[in-house]
C-alpha cells in the first residue's frame, strides 16, 4: 500500500524503503502516536503502537489491510 509508505515517510520526513525499519530510519513513541492517529482517521482502523515502533512500512501496510479486512467482517 504506496499511501503507507508515503504516511511514513510524510512523518518520519525521510524516504522509508518498503523493508525500512521505523526506529532505524528516526522513528520514536511521538511518531508512531501520530502514525496511529493518522491511520484511524484515514482508514478508519486501529493499528498496535508497539507494532509501530516494530514495522517497515511494509509490514504496516499488512496490519492496515488486515484490519481493514476485519472491520469489513464484523
């Protein structure tokens, strides 16, 4: 999902590879509160904090789509 990416990057304001660890491209706890916050009012999901400070842009892209997903089911 290109528009993670670009959140990510918007926030971190560097360019995050899809593979990029957040911490390791300046990522801390303030971005990913506003990553998180941004994701909610975007997609209309929540996504872990913790998970956050652990993704690439990548695997943040899987958490928003698999919450999508599930929010579509319930």
């Amino acid at each position: 999902m290109a528009e993670i990416r670009a959140l990510v990057n918007e926030v971190l304001g560097t360019d995050v590879p899809g593979d990029g660890s957040f911490i390791g491209h300046g990522g801390d706890s303030f971005h990913a509160v506003v990553i998180v916050a941004r994701i909610e009012e975007r997609w209309g999901v929540e996504v872990d904090f913790l998970a956050v400070l652990d993704s690439t842009p990548d695997t943040l892209a899987t958490a928003v789509n698999t919450a999508r997903g599930a929010r579509v089911r319930d």
